[in-house]
C-alpha cells in the first residue's frame, strides 16, 4: 500500500531567514521564542509584512552574526501565527512548523538574510516493517506519556492516530526533550524508515531514564513521607505523655544522659549547662544535624571524671621499692617522688606538681613516668606532643564545627577515668607553631597550678579542673621551651649513665627483658661482664642505654638461632637438657662483628694546635677536638668546622687575651700580625655553638703559636672573659661521662663547676682526676708543663 504525499505547501523559492541557536522546529510543531533587535528583526517583519513564511536555519556553533557554512543542511519553513512588539525593542514570536527543507543558500540584499531552499518530499511504501516500527514508536510514546504527566492528551491522541511515518515522527520530536544533535539527525533523515529507528532508539533511551528518575523520586517522596509521619507520631506522643503526666518518659534519651552526668557529680556551673542543653536536645528532632552534636556533647560530659579519684599510696617504702625495681640510680627524680607521697600525707589538698625530666635520649624519661604512676598507683596517661602545631590538639575544636573533639588534655582524661591521674607530655620541647597557633603558648594553663583549676576546653566550653593532675613533661633540652613555659616547670635533670650504671642497668633490666621478647626466659643465658662492657665500648656511643638495648637484644636473637638449630623449640626436649650459654666478648664479636667505635683515636697522638675539648649536646656529652694552624699572612683569623656565632665571638676573645698577655706568655708581640691564624673543629657537617669552648680554643692556639704540647689525656671545658677569668658551664655530668667514655685520665673545669662534681658516680671520680682553675693563667699552668709554677 502506497500512502500519499503529506501536504505540501508552496511558499516563494526565498524567504526571511532567521537563525536559531538552540532551538529544532518540526513540522505540526507550534514554538514561541523571542528576537532581539537586528537583523533577524527585520526579517521578521519582513515576512509578517508578505505572507508570513520564514525559513528557519539551525546553527552548528554560537558566532555571531553567521555565515552560510555555519548553518546545518536542513531547516524549517514556517509561518510566523503572531509576533508582539515588547518596551525594550525584543520581539515575542509565535511559529509553526511547516515543512523540512533542504538549505540552498543564503542572500543578504535587504538589510536581513534570506534563504534559497528545496522542500524535503517524501513517499513510503507501507510494508510490515514500516508498519510495526511505527507501532513501537507508538507503545514507546504511550508509555512515555504515562511517566511523563504533562504530556497533553491531545496531543498523545492524534500521535496514536498518526498514518504517516513523518508525520508520526515530527508529532513525538514537538513532544519529546531530545538532544539538540538527535534532532537535527531527526530533521535531516529523508528516509522514512530510517527515521522510524532513531526515533524508536532515542525514544527508549529516554524511557529509560524517566523511569530511573521516577523511582528515585519515589524513593525520597517516601522516605520524606516516613520522617514526616515519625516526626507527627513523636509530636502526638509527646502530647499524649504530656496529658498523662508523663512527661519524665522521654523517647530521645535526654534524661538518662542527665541522670548519667548527675552520678558524676560535676560542679554546679557544669551541671547547669548540661541541663540547658538536654532542654534543646529533647526539643530537636533525632534526625536532624544540630541533635547528633548535642547528643555527642552531652555524651562527652556524661564521660568525663567530675569528682572520682583513686586512692593513693601512702607508704613511702613501698613506692620506693617499686621505683627501684623499675630503674636503676636516677636519685634526684625518686627522692622528689617520695617527698610529694609524703608531703601528700601531711596536706591532702597538694596540688599535683610540675615536674619536667630533662636528658638524653634513651636515658629513661618516659618509662619514668610511667613508674611513678605505679608507685602512687594512679593512672597513667601518656601523650606525645612531638611535632604538634595546632592549638587546638590542646584546647579542642569549637563544638560547632564539623567533626569537632576535645583537645588531647581532656581526651587523656577520659581515658584516665579519674581526676588524679599522672600525665605524661612527651617530648615538650618539641612542640611547633605556624598559622594554627602556639600550642606551647596553650600548655601555659595546663602547667600552671594557679590557673589549671578551671581549664576550659573550646569544645567543653565549661571549666575542667586539673589541679590533682600530677604533670611530667619530658625533653632533651630546655633551649627551644619557651621562657615563660619553662618557668611553670619544676626541672629534673635525668644524666647520662657512666659505663658501670649502663651495666647494671643492662644486668638488671635489660637482658631480663630481651630474654623474655625473644623467648629464652627458660633458658640459662649468662653474660659475661667483660662482655656487656666489650658491647657497651666498641658497639655505642651514647649517653643513654637505647642502642645499648638494640645490641644485646642483636645478640640474645642470635643465640635464639642456635637454641632453634639445636631442638630446644619443643618443651619435651627442654625438660630433658637444659640450654645454657654464656655470652662471652669473643661471641660478641662473632655475633655483632667488628667494633664500631675506637675510643682513643682522637687523641692517641701529642701535637700541637690540638685541644681536646667537652661539649654538651641533647644527645648527651661529646669530646670536641680543635686544630689550630699558624702560617705567613696578614694577621687573619679563619674559622670553620660550622661554628655558631657565640663560639667565633670565643675564639676572637681568645686571640685578645693572648695577644694582651703576649710578653706574659712568652709570645712575641708582633705574631698575630704577620701570621694568618685558622681555627678548625673536625666534624665540620655538625653546628657547634656556646661559650664554653673558650678555654680549648685559648690553650689550643697557644700551643701552636709557641710549639708546646698539652699535658697528655686531659680534657677542659670552659667560658672564659678578656679580663681572663675562667666562668661556670652546664652539662657538667655528661661532659665528664664523655671524657670517661674515652678513656682520658684528667678533666679541667671551672672552679664554680666544684660542686656539680658531686653528682659524679664514685667509678667517674675514682678513674678521672678533676682539676679546678679559677682563671685562665691558672688553667694554662694545669694544661702545659711550662706555665706551671
């Protein structure tokens, strides 16, 4: 069957031509759209002033104005219905689409483009193909309207009453939102069948995500039905409880999270606030975000200790049993310990001290603490503050914000469960500040037992009472603490320990220790005490016992290996042979190799210019050796080896001294003058920095200037002045450990350092002889056998 031709319309061979951007115009399809003034205006009126028709050309991108080969291929002949002239110069259209037609080309003779055109004529067989996509359009477009409401019915009627494929397919184009490029594939198809396709697929496709959409919105139309219907049942219930007498039943858990804040028995102001706040909890529905911060705030005060403490341990004995078996020597920090159990005897009401552990790494600072906790038998509660920058890790976020938390003071509370516990800060010194803040700049509240009664946290926003905490802090060095931190703090020197304290300690603690993580505490390991000596000289250089542990623990596993190779892993075999090693140096060698350290290579040999110096680092005491060459200049003073500027301003007062005493000495008045002097301290990748190299550095460029050696294995420390004055220096302990650990026989320190001497264990004395000089003269007639008297 053959179906006729749809009508045609004959309009003129050129009409107006109005671009349109994006906006496709089918046959049957009646569109208002609007033009601004130009020539598209008057091409408009143009057509309304002749019979109407336009051709509508459809842009391939946005230029302005046009050219021809901007335009797409096809356009639409259509008849302007009405055209409405508004205020500001815009025209307000009314089209409909006639009929497709193919562009042919475009004129600009009047003032406004014109097109030449050829109409899109089409005749079709109707066949069983044709006849069943039309059918499929159809369903499609039936169930398109279905999802889609606002298709008008009308116009669903007439598209289900469609006989001709072009005429079906531009009905569901004016109906349906496609894609501007569909379209225009739509538009430009001249065969019928073709078009019946792409219009089936796109038609699929948009049923497709219609129906995705519809039961996506059906899904939160009921899930917003539900909060809605619960949000009416808890208001209905509210009302009926209330009516009942009722109201202490409460369905959002405001009055069990108060009675569990009332058993803590906060203090007034506390409870107070709590109240107000369960009041606006109980008020706000259980979905909504403000409920759940309300929630957890009251859930933080709910978790807090207000008024619990533990009981502490009154028997001085009993604590100091306990920190001796812990740790070994560390007099000054045990006996503070016991004085505040006893004073705490006397005055309940101490306040929790202070105290800030300065030494050495791996000296023991931080299981310290922890001992002392067990001896007062409270809590223990450690957090380190190495590398914190934010003030609020101390103080806490404001509750308001997103995922909000207390600081780590009142976390570490929670934790603790009481309002006593013994807090340890780690490595204080280490904190940081940048743009977030100066948490050391925090800490001056919590460490000061004046204000720490009422710390407030940003999120508590109550104040929290710290003053039972017993505070430790912990450093390597108090330089980079600030002053007024610093202050606050009650400091606890923990030194570095002598070679018979580091073998005890490892006799006593460590290789139990090591034994144990390793799984030989069955076993019958002995060391040798030639041998923890033969690890504690050759294999570290240290001033605490950290490495010390990492060695022996190096040769424990070693001789886990062998008890494995020989059957000792099952316990039948242990019951019939016991494994039993002594550690010897030869094994330690074998097990560890070759010694790392040679303890005299430094100074096996007199020279002169060469000083052996003491210097203090956090790392523990060190020897700082100085070179000093003299040479043909011009009086020159060069320094290098990474010297700080207090160490240079040593060495320039040096030079003054002994150029002011320069007949005294024996020198020649005019040596500094003709000769370049260059100071040079080995290791030069290392700072080094402070006054206390100022006796080195004179004895070393006095021994150059004159050839005469320094007295052989001594060792000097010391701040000197130009009047030649010989001033204190810090660091005693470490820096006489240092010259003990290399096997020097004499240490020369100032006379004001006399008393620090008696810190010294008796093994450092009864080896190392101390000289004691009150002023350079003094000190260079102890250093070189010439000046003596």
């Amino acid at each position: 069957m053959k179906l006729n031709k749809l009508p045609i319309f004959s309009p003129k061979q050129e009409l107006p031509l109005i671009p349109m951007r994006e906006l496709v115009v089918f046959p049957y399809m009646v569109i208002p759209f609007f033009a601004e003034k130009g020539p598209k205006n008057k091409a408009l009126e143009a057509a309304m002033a002749s019979d109407r028709m336009v051709f509508f050309a459809y842009q391939k991108n946005l230029n302005e104005p046009p050219e021809e080969t901007d335009y797409h291929e096809t356009g639409t002949v259509a008849k302007i219905l009405q055209m409405l002239k508004l205020p500001d110069g815009t025209v307000r259209v009314l089209a409909e689409g006639k009929h497709r037609a193919r562009l042919t080309r475009t004129f600009d003779r009047k003032g406004y483009p014109t097109a030449s055109f050829s109409l899109i004529e089409s005749s079709v067989e109707l066949n069983p193909t044709i006849a069943a996509l039309m059918n499929t359009v159809q369903d499609a477009f039936g169930a398109y309207g279905t999802i889609n409401k606002k298709i008008p019915k009308d116009s669903q009627e007439d598209i289900r009453k469609a006989e001709h494929p072009d005429k079906l397919v531009d009905l569901v184009c004016a109906h349906v939102p496609f894609r501007v490029e569909k379209k225009i594939e739509l538009l430009s198809s001249s065969d019928p069948e073709e078009r019946l396709e792409i219009l089936a697929v796109a038609l699929e496709g948009e049923n497709q995500v219609l129906q995705i959409q519809s039961r996506i919105t059906s899904k939160v139309k009921k899930k917003l039905e539900r909060n809605q219907r619960e949000y009416f049942l808890n208001e209905q219930l509210k009302e009926i409880n209330r009516e009942l007498g009722r109201d202490d039943q409460d369905s959002s858990g405001t009055n069990e999270l108060l009675t569990r804040i009332e058993e803590r028995q906060p203090p007034q102001e506390v409870l107070d606030k709590a109240k107000k706040e369960s009041a606006r909890l109980g008020k706000l529905q259980p979905m909504s975000p403000e409920s759940g911060v309300l929630r957890t705030y009251l859930e933080w005060i709910a978790d807090l200790p207000w008024s619990s403490r533990s009981e502490d341990n009154r028997d001085i004995e009993a604590a100091a049993r306990i920190l001796d078996e812990d740790h070994f020597n560390m007099k000054k920090p045990k006996e503070r310990i016991l004085d505040f159990i006893a004073v705490r005897q006397l005055n309940p009401r101490l306040k929790g001290p202070i105290l800030c552990f300065v030494g050495p790494p791996g000296t023991g600072k931080t299981s310290l603490g922890k001992s002392v906790a067990r001896a007062l038998n409270r809590e223990f509660i450690r957090i380190s503050l190495g590398g914190v920058r934010d003030e609020a890790e101390i103080r806490g976020h404001r509750k308001t914000y997103v995922g909000a938390l207390p600081g780590k003071i009142i976390q570490g509370m929670k934790r603790a469960e009481n309002i006593n516990p013994v807090f340890l800060l780690d490595e204080i010194d280490k904190l940081n500040s940048d743009f977030r803040g100066d948490p050391a700049s925090a800490m001056l509240e919590v460490l000061d037992p004046e204000q720490n009664n009422s710390f407030v946290d940003h999120y508590l926003e109550v104040p929290y009472d710290l003053s039972e905490v017993m505070f430790i802090t912990t450093a390597n060095s108090t330089h980079s603490i600030p002053y007024p931190l610093l202050d606050r703090m009650e400091i606890i020197e923990v030194p570095g320990y002598s070679d018979y304290e580091k073998a005890e300690i490892a006799k006593r603690f460590i290789v139990p220790k090591q034994l144990e993580e390793n799984g030989l505490s069955w076993a019958d390991v002995k060391f040798q005490d030639k041998a923890l000596m033969e690890i504690i000289n050759s294999y570290t250089m240290e001033s605490g016992v950290r490495n010390l542990e990492r060695e022996i623990a190096t040769v424990i596993r070693k001789t886990a290996r062998e008890a494995v190779k020989g059957g000792y892993t099952r316990e039948e075999k242990r019951e019939q042979e016991h494994f039993t090693v002594q550690i010897t140096p030869k094994k330690v060698r074998s097990y560890l190799g070759q010694p790392r350290y040679q303890r005299n290579d430094l100074h096996k040999e007199r020279r002169a210019g060469i000083a052996l110096g003491l210097a203090w680092t956090e790392m523990g005491g060190t020897l700082l050796p100085v070179e000093v060459g003299v040479f043909e200049g011009s009086g020159e003073l060069i320094l290098t080896g990474s010297l700080g500027d207090v160490m240079k301003e040593s060495a320039r007062a040096a030079l003054s001294f002994l150029r002011t005493h320069a007949e005294e000495l024996g020198l020649d008045t005019a040596f500094a003058k003709e000769r370049d002097i260059h100071i040079h301290v080995p290791e030069g990748a290392i700072p080094k920095d402070g006054p206390s190299a100022g006796i080195t550095l004179t004895s070393a460029m006095l021994s150059a200037f004159t050839g005469h050696l320094i007295r052989e294995g001594i060792a000097m420390t010391g701040e000197i002045t130009l009047t030649g004055l010989m001033l204190p220096i810090g660091g005693v302990k470490e820096k006489v450990l240092a010259a003990y650990r290399n096997d020097l026989n004499e240490v020369l320190l100032p006379e004001r350092n006399r008393k620090d001497a008696l810190d010294l264990p008796r093994e450092v004395t009864g080896k190392l002889k101390l000289r004691y000089a009150s002023s350079i003269r003094e000190a260079l007639g102890i250093l070189f056998t010439e000046y003596s008297e």
